[in-house]
C-alpha cells in the first residue's frame, strides 16, 4: 500500500475506542484528503490524485461503518 497522503489518513493509527472517536478520526481523514484533493487538482499531479480519490473511497467506507449502531444479537 502507498503511504498516506496526509498524517490524519494514515489508516495504521490506532483508532479511538469509543465510536464517536471513530467516527470523528474518519471524518477529519476525509477533511484532510478533501484539502490535499483540491491542492493536487490545481497543481495538476494525477498520479497522487488516483491516489487521493482510492484513500477517499477507503475513509467513506470506514466513516460507513463505524456510524452504523452496534450489533445486538437476538435471543433464541
């Protein structure tokens, strides 16, 4: 995997315990790849573009997951 574009995208930080500390982690990901997105657009570099926009999809998707509620199972 590349690295990461910017410090808070880096998906090998520990994340936060609680799931609003997730959530938030996710979400100043996604600030700060928006910020380096417009920054490559405007410097015209579509290589780390690609990159941005694949590190954009992985924080969407874990911005997905970690708002969903937690799991309860049913009992039988």
């Amino acid at each position: 995997m590349h690295e990461p574009l910017t410090r808070s995208s880096d998906p090998s930080r520990t994340m936060p315990a609680g799931s609003g500390g997730r959530l938030d982690q996710a979400h100043a990901a996604l600030a700060s790849l928006d910020h380096e997105r417009r920054r490559l657009e405007r410097l015209g570099l579509e290589m780390p573009l690609a990159r941005c926009h694949e590190q954009i999809r992985y924080w969407r998707f874990v911005a997905a997951l970690v708002a969903l509620p937690p799991f309860e199972a049913e009992d039988s």
